[in-house]
C-alpha cells in the first residue's frame, strides 16, 4: 500500500472512530478514538521531536486529540482528523517552548517559523500531514538542515551542525541558506544601532534622510555608520 492509500485509510479510520463517539458520547468510543488517533500522535511527535519520539512528546500529542475529541464541532464543516492535528501540534509546540534549555539562534528561530507555517497551512488547506522528506521538498532545504533547525534550543548552540542547513538545490536570484546564515549571524555581532540602520536602509527600504529622522540623528551620521557597518561585514563575511 502507498504512503498516500495508508494516510487516507488512517484519516477514514479516525474519522469513522469519531463520528461512533459522537453518537454515543461514552468511554468506550473515546477509547477508540485515542487508538485510532496514535499513528496521527507519533507522526507529529517525530516531526517536531528535536531528538526522534519521545514518552513526554507523546503524551502531550494524545493530550491535544483528547482535547480535539472533546472540543470537535462537526457543523463547523472542518475533518475531525485536521481539527484533531491542530490540537497535537498546538500541546506538542506548547511543551517544547516551555522545555527548551537553550537559546534559538535566529537563523533557526526564522526556520523553524517556516517549518510551522508550512506544516500548518497544508493541514488547514488539504487536510495532508506532511513527511519531513515533504517539509524539506516545499522549503527547498536538505532532510538534514530541517532536523538540525529543530535541535535548536534543545542543545548548545556549539553543538548544531550549520554545515547541514543546506538547499536542495540552488535557484537563480537566491541567496542559498547557508548564505543567509551566515549572514545573520555576523549581523548578530552588530550594535544595536547599526542593525536599526541596515534594516531601515537594506529591509524596510528607506532614505538615509527618513532613516535619521527616525532614529534621532544627523543624515551625516546614519551615512557614517552605514559604511562603518558594511566594512565590519564584509571584514566578518570573509574571515567566516
């Protein structure tokens, strides 16, 4: 059987599993929507587990469908099964912010964002739950670089491997990931003042003139810290 043949045979079984709940409301049934909701469980734990599935991501995951089951309104028109996928997501998401022992860098803190939205916009468009072999296919990054990007916060920062956030492949007019990587992080090494500047000038595409006014300072200024700043990334983006 095909991944594909075996997801919508799960999907049919939790669903059916619900709809016998909803008509009879008892232990029994709620029990048999737990059963049928584990694969659904695991698959998110392993998706969203920085080290593979663990007891506490489970059992979160199973808190989120007992939550689904006891909240699913079916005159909403919405499938109990991606109802149901929000809600695991939602308690595993919760328990891995409340868990972390490190800090995210950005670069992974901005990945991670689009692992979520990804992940969430498929289920709420299609009802799919993605493989993160799919994950990496939409996102244009290698298996590795997903994986490593969700180790953040979970190990030292000395211990992610960056050499792995990878494309899959490169595109024209694109900066590859590993570039923007290592860009953020020499924009980390920064003042606050020249990150305002380069993201007034660079991101938010604003004079040199609106940019002062803005922060206060002379046009002369926001121009000597302009070139002072693009001399220290370039020096940085060499040495990197």
């Amino acid at each position: 059987m095909g991944i594909e043949n075996k997801h919508s045979t799960q999907t049919n079984i939790l669903e059916e599993a619900m709809l016998q709940y909803i008509q009879h409301r008892d232990e029994q049934h709620l029990h048999q929507v737990i059963e049928s909701g584990q694969r659904l469980v695991r698959h998110f734990a392993k998706l969203y587990g920085p080290g593979g599935i663990t007891e506490d991501l489970i059992q979160c995951g199973l808190e989120g469908l007992l939550k689904a089951a006891y909240r699913y309104d079916p005159q909403r028109g919405t499938a109990f099964c991606t109802y149901a996928s929000h809600c695991i997501i939602g308690e595993i998401r919760h328990y891995l912010r409340k868990e972390a022992a490190y800090c995210r860098p950005i670069w992974a803190v901005k990945m991670q964002e689009k692992i979520n939205e990804t992940i969430e916009r498929t289920i709420r468009e299609t009802g799919e739950t993605l493989s993160i072999e799919r994950i990496a296919e939409k996102l244009n990054i290698q298996v590795e670089g997903i994986m490593e990007a969700q180790r953040a916060g979970w190990v030292p920062l000395d211990e992610l491997d960056i050499r792995k956030v990878r494309h899959r492949e490169y595109r024209s007019f694109e900066l590859p990931i590993e570039d923007k990587i290592a860009l953020q992080q020499v924009l980390a090494t920064l003042s606050d003042l020249q990150r305002k500047v380069i993201d007034m000038l660079f991101y938010r595409s604003l004079t040199q003139t609106e940019t002062a006014e803005l922060l206060g300072i002379s046009q002369r200024k926001v121009s000597r810290i302009l070139q002072r700043s693009l001399d220290l990334l370039a020096k940085r983006m060499t040495s990197e």
